[in-house]
C-alpha cells in the first residue's frame, strides 16, 4: 500500500502588520487514514513580527485529510520596521511511509507598509468648555468693535 501524500497551502501568503491579519495553513492528504496521522513540519522562526499556532507535529485525526493552523501578523509599532517572512515546510515523517511530502513550503510575508499603529490609548486633544468659547468670542468681538471705530 502506498502512503498518502501531505500537501500544505497557506491562504493568503501575504498579510499586512496590523491587528486582525490571518493566514490559515492547511495540511491535506490525499487519502484519509483510519488512525490519527502526525504530519512533522519544519515551524517557521521566531519573530516579533507574527505569532503562530502552528505546532508539530500537526495531527491530521482519524478518518480525515485535513489539519489546520494560523498564522497572525503583530500589528507594526516601529517606523521603518522590514517585511517579516515566515516560512513552514512539511517534513519528513516519523515513522516511515506515514506519508510522503509532496509540493514546496509555504511562506507568509508580513508587510510593514511603513505604517505605524498609533498607541491604544490615544492623547485626548485639549478644548475650551461652552463658558470659554462664549468668553473668547466676546473678547474677539470686543477688539473687533474696538478696531473699526474711528478716532475723532
């Protein structure tokens, strides 16, 4: 019996770095098996710039063919901050002929955009209460008047 073949896609392979950008990857085999399979895969480097819940192995359960996993663009705090790569590969198995590896490795790239998200808790901008404007726009109106009188 020959095993079946792991392929991993990765939807979509571009995220921005702000809050709320997912990729979801998607290991699939091409033949369910009757016993949960554990797909090794190769998990992408630490980074500030993106999280993950990727772990290996991935297990595809009994009577499936897909397994899936995430990963999140961090939302870009520094200026000038470099596109963010993120890699993950199938790799080979464990136990010998559990599957075999077909397609290439998937690579997500975060991209800063040089946009900076402004901080949660934003400077509130200083105003004059209702009694100040009218007090301002008396005193204006005052020096107006003041201004257009002739002198005799």
């Amino acid at each position: 019996m020959t095993p079946p073949t792991a392929t991993l896609t990765c939807t979509p392979t571009e995220l921005l770095a702000v809050a709320g950008q997912v990729s979801t990857c998607t290991v699939t085999l091409s033949a369910p098996s009757t016993t949960d399979t554990p797909i090794n895969l190769t998990l992408p480097a630490t980074n500030p710039g993106y999280t993950t819940t990727c772990t290996s192995p991935l297990v595809v359960p009994a009577n499936a063919t897909q397994a899936s996993c995430t990963i999140t663009a961090v939302a870009n705090t520094t200026p000038g901050a470099p596109d963010v790569t993120a890699d993950l590969a199938i790799a080979p198995p464990t136990t010998p002929d559990a599957y075999t590896v077909e397609g290439p490795a998937a690579q997500i790239t975060i991209r800063s955009n040089g946009t900076v998200v402004p901080p949660a808790n934003p400077t509130p901008v200083p105003t004059l209460g209702a009694a100040a404007l009218v007090s301002l726009v008396s005193v204006m109106g005052l020096l107006g008047l003041r201004r257009t009188r002739k002198s005799a």
